[in-house]
C-alpha cells in the first residue's frame, strides 16, 4: 500500500492528491502549479490546475469531468468533493484500491495535520480527474 501524503499548506489538498498519484513529494509536486507556492496557502486549485499539473510528466492524458456515476471510480481518480458546512472550499482526495487517501484526514484540526485512508468519501463528489 502506498503512503499517504500529507497536505504542507492549508490549501493544498490538490498538491498532495497530485504527489500521491504521481508518487513525488509534496514540494515537487507543488512546483508543478503555476504560482503554486501562493495558492496552496492562500485560495487553492481548480480541477484544470491539476490536469495541467499531472499532464506536465505523466505519460498518461488526464481530463476532468463532472461526476455521473460515483458507483465506480479507477485507482489513481482525484475526486473533489462539493462545499459544505465541513470543507467550506471543498476537497480533493485519491482513490487508492477500495480507499480514499486524504491529505487533511483530522481537518480542521490546523495544529496537526495528518493524512490517511477514508473508506468513504467525506461529502458529495462534483468532479473527478482521471485518465482519458
């Protein structure tokens, strides 16, 4: 089983669930986004961010997309979930063998960030990211 990775900023959900996939650190992975440093602390990423991100080494075509069926979902699908009461910008997560890898498992707790495996997602999913 893979590790999870851990969100470094308190926008950066996007980043880890990108450095999970790619299996890349977080900081390397976070060099991927344009401008990426300022909006993992200050507003986050959008879905197109992440295709451009994961487009620029992987060997594989990302696209994103609305959710339709979220019956079934391949491994390696990012996934953000709608804003809520509990995630106010919403939240990307990974879908790993039958789990979820969150990068922020203990949100809102910002003192001690910690990741791990959810076996199912924490609100409603809107988009997906995946191979084309």
């Amino acid at each position: 089983m893979k590790k999870a990775i851990t969100q470094e900023d308190f926008c950066g959900c996007a980043v880890a669930c990108v450095a999970f996939v790619l299996g890349i650190s977080y900081q390397s992975a976070l060099s991927l986004f344009a401008n990426g440093q300022r909006r993992a602390i200050i507003r986050g990423f959008y879905c197109r961010d992440i295709v451009r991100a994961l487009n620029k080494v992987s060997k594989n075509k990302f696209v994103y997309r609305k959710v339709k069926n979220s019956n079934f979902y391949k491994n390696n699908t990012i996934v953000f979930i709608a804003r809520s009461k509990k995630y106010p910008l919403g939240h990307f997560l990974v879908r790993h063998r039958n789990l979820w890898m969150d990068p922020f498992i203990n949100f809102p707790h910002i003192i001690n960030v910690r990741s791990g495996f959810r076996k199912r997602l924490p609100g409603r999913p809107i988009y997906e990211i995946s191979v084309l």
